[in-house]
C-alpha cells in the first residue's frame, strides 16, 4: 500500500459541512476495511462497473506523492460522471440532477456544482489561465482567485464523490 495523504477529503468534509450538504458520515476504518475485503475485485480495477470505476478514482484522491490540485478535481470528477453521467453530453446538469435525487434537494449552494463544471470546463478546454509550475509571484489576486476557485472545485467535487460512495 503506497504512502497516502487525505487532504482533498478533509477540505471536502469542511465544505459539506459548511453547505450543510451534502452530509458524510464518519465510517471505522475497521467497517471499511470489511467492506473493502468482499469488494476486492471492484476495487482492484477493470471489473467494468460504474461503482468499480469511481472506487478506483476514488483511492486517487489519496496519492501521496502527487499532490496535484487539477488531478484531484479530475479524479473526483471521472468518479461522479461514471456513476451519474450517462452519456457524453448535458454531464454537468445529469450530475446536478441525480445528484439532489440520490442525496437530498440542495437549495443554498445549488450553484457551487456549476461553478464547478465551469471551472472544469475552462480549465480543460484551455479557456482559464492559471499558474505555471515556476510561479514566481504567487501573492498576486489573479493567482489567489485561481486557486481559490480551484480549491473551492475540488472540495465540492470530493464531497460528491465521497458522499455518493458512503449512500
């Protein structure tokens, strides 16, 4: 098992709670573990299921040693669109959709997971500036509002994912 690190999930459980949504529950490692043992195939990888493909993007949120925001945002997202999305097209209002379904109406922050799309999208599609890896100012408002935007992605997109898993 390779050296992990949580702190997507940390700050996804912060800002569910802080939305009051969606809700996690804190699991024993012991009941996880005992989960995880009748579901070893699942989540190994190439079982061909939706469930078994956003487990795997799930165990991602935990490496270690690539603590790389975008991939996390990304990781997080693979898991949401294999087991919300159908399709390729109108993704982001199917998970916003099933989503409220499957966890519960969401009214106050309903637009934290569009904005969260669209940062996505921009970012993806090379609509979106953002730092490169020899930053040499990062104080600046341009760099803060990026990763603030980015972090603010990330934490909405874990929290999903995280919550999903545990229903």
């Amino acid at each position: 098992i390779p050296t992990m690190a949580g702190l997507s999930l940390r700050d996804a459980a912060r800002a569910a709670e802080c939305m009051n949504w969606p809700r996690l529950e804190t699991v024993a490692i012991q009941d996880t573990w005992r989960w995880y043992v009748k579901r070893r195939d699942m989540l190994d990888g190439f079982d061909g299921t939706s469930m078994g493909r956003a487990l795997c993007a799930f165990s991602r949120l935990f490496e270690h040693t690539t603590q790389d925001e975008p991939m996390q945002l990304l990781w997080a997202l693979v898991g949401l669109e294999s087991l919300y999305g159908q399709g390729q097209s109108g993704l982001a209002q199917q998970l916003r959709d099933k989503a409220q379904a499957f966890l519960g109406k969401q009214v106050d922050f309903k637009k934290k997971v569009t904005d969260m799309y669209h940062f996505r999208s921009r970012f993806v599609h090379g609509d979106l500036d953002f730092p490169g890896l020899c930053l040499l100012g990062d104080a600046r408002d341009t760099v803060a509002r990026f990763d603030g935007d980015l972090l603010d992605a990330i934490a909405v997109a874990v929290a999903l994912l995280a919550a999903t898993l545990q229903e």
